[in-house]
C-alpha cells in the first residue's frame, strides 16, 4: 500500500482535497484530528504534560486546559520541543494503527492529511508527498470565512506557517488551488488516477 501525504498551509484546501479522496473509497487519515485526540480525557500523553507543564493544566473534571499549555510550551524552545517530544509519538502510533488497518482492508493507496508533515519523523514514512497551494490572499478570506476571524489575524497565521517555498521543493506532487472549486477537483482526480495507475 502506497502511503500519501497530503500537506498545505491553512486555507489552501486540503481538506476539499482529502474529503474528494474519501468519497471516492479511500482512507484518509486527518492527522490533525489525532492531534487533538491525544489531548482528550484518558490519554497517555496527559499525565506526562502534567509532569512537564504543571498539574494544573487539567481541570477538575480532568479536561485540558489548551490555552494554559499552549502559553506554557510555546513560551520556549525547549517547551515546544517538550510537548513534540511527549505527543509526537502517541500521535504516530495512531496514524499508525489506521494505516495498518486500512492495508489489512486491502487499500492500495492511503492518504494522511496533516498540517506539519515536512520537517517531521512522519514524512519518512510517505511514499509521496502531495502539496495544496493557493494564492495568499484567496487563503486568507477561507481562513476568515471559515474561523470568523479577521484579516489581520489569518494573515500571523499564516506567515508563522512553513513557507510554501519550502513545501514546494518537499514536494512529489503539487495541485494549484487557485481558481474554482470545480477545478480544483477536476486537477484532485486528474492526480488520483494516476496514483491509481502507479499504485
């Protein structure tokens, strides 16, 4: 099974990509959901933010506090590269739980849609690499239209991101998002036969 990655920065249409693959039968892994689920009550990983961040970051009733770890881990460094090192792997053993199952189910081709994908342990595991991109402005009105926030703020967003620059070069395969819904699905489909082909 030919293991995908699906990147892009926010607003790009990633996930219009992903859900198109999906509905056309195949497993696509949102990393990014993972990521929020290894921060859910009952999780492993609580425990060693506790120890690593205070045991005041969960509440009473044992939620997280996000807003609290985030000031915390992302106040450093090494508090950022902390809260990597605690839920990285946590998040890749489920991604890897999926994959497994998806290659038991006898899919030929899976797709992991992740934010961060380059730069990180996981891309080692991709066969490909498949980047979304979309003209900056266009990204910054999806991000407003979709979050309610303002300009202003989508546009830190998006400037904090990896540069598209340097997805580009990481990338096999790169769908342009810069004109209509309809296009883009037409290119998404236009790609997945081909990866069909070579799978």
């Amino acid at each position: 099974m030919k293991i995908i990655g699906v990147t892009g920065r926010s607003g790009c249409g990633k996930s219009s990509v992903t859900r198109l693959f999906a509905s056309e039968g195949y497993p696509c892994i949102d990393a990014d959901v993972i990521s929020r689920e290894v921060l859910e009550p009952g999780s492993a990983c609580i425990k060693q933010l506790q120890n690593a961040f205070g045991s005041d970051i969960v509440d009473e009733s044992g939620v997280l506090r996000r807003r609290l770890l985030a000031d915390r881990a992302f106040a450093t460094p090494e508090g950022t590269a902390r809260l990597t090192a605690i839920t990285h792997p946590e998040i890749l053993r489920r991604i890897n739980v999926h994959l497994q199952e998806a290659e038991s189910s006898g899919a030929r081709l899976a797709f992991v849609d992740g934010a961060v994908i380059v730069g990180t342990p996981f891309a080692a595991r991709c066969d490909a690499l498949l980047v979304i991109t979309a003209p900056y402005e266009q990204s910054v009105a999806r991000i407003c239209a979709r979050d309610g926030i303002a300009p202003a703020m989508a546009r830190r967003r998006l400037d904090a991101q990896t540069p598209e620059q340097t997805l580009r070069e990481a990338a096999d395969f790169v769908l342009e998002n810069n004109s209509t819904p309809e296009c883009l699905e037409e290119r998404a489909l236009s790609l997945l036969h081909r990866l069909e082909r070579e799978a």
